[in-house]
C-alpha cells in the first residue's frame, strides 16, 4: 500500500497566522509543522494523489490563506519500508 506524503508553505497576513494555522491543523491527516512571519509550513498525508488534492483544495479554501505551495511530495509504499527496516541499525 502506498502513503502519500507531502509538505507545503502556506501564506497568510502575519496577523492572521494564529487563526490560519489552527484551522489547519484541523484539517483531518495535516499538521502545522511551524509559522512565521505569515509563512506557514504544513504536512499533509493521505492514502492516495486524489486525497492529497482534495486537502489542498480544502487548504486553499480556509479562511484567509493567500496562497499554497507544494514543496515536497514523496509516496511511501511497503517495499520501501521493509527495504528501510533491512539497512536500520
């Protein structure tokens, strides 16, 4: 099965910054990993690209967010876990 990861910045008005991150970090598989300055970084998770896409949809839906930039997506399947569990100390 694979596990799709990804991380995003998302932009707010600094003064909004407070407000938008705890909306997010409602948004069901996501998590504000940090905030400054109106920049915000976001993980998001999900079984699939599509349920990926919908979160973002919903990420650029939330009350004052700016704008949303994919950073980093990575898919994380079974094969690569055991192949990681075989080089673990």
């Amino acid at each position: 099965m694979a596990w799709h990861i990804a991380s995003l910045i998302v932009r707010c008005r600094p003064d909004h910054e407070a407000a938008v991150a705890a909306r997010l970090n409602a948004l069901q598989l996501t998590e504000v990993r940090g905030a400054q300055h109106g920049r915000i970084v976001v993980i998001a998770e999900g079984a699939s690209e599509y349920e990926l896409a919908q979160r973002f949809d919903a990420i650029r839906a939330t009350p004052d967010v700016m704008t949303t930039d994919l950073v980093h997506h990575e898919i994380d399947t079974d094969d690569s876990e055991a192949a990681h569990a075989q080089h673990a100390p």
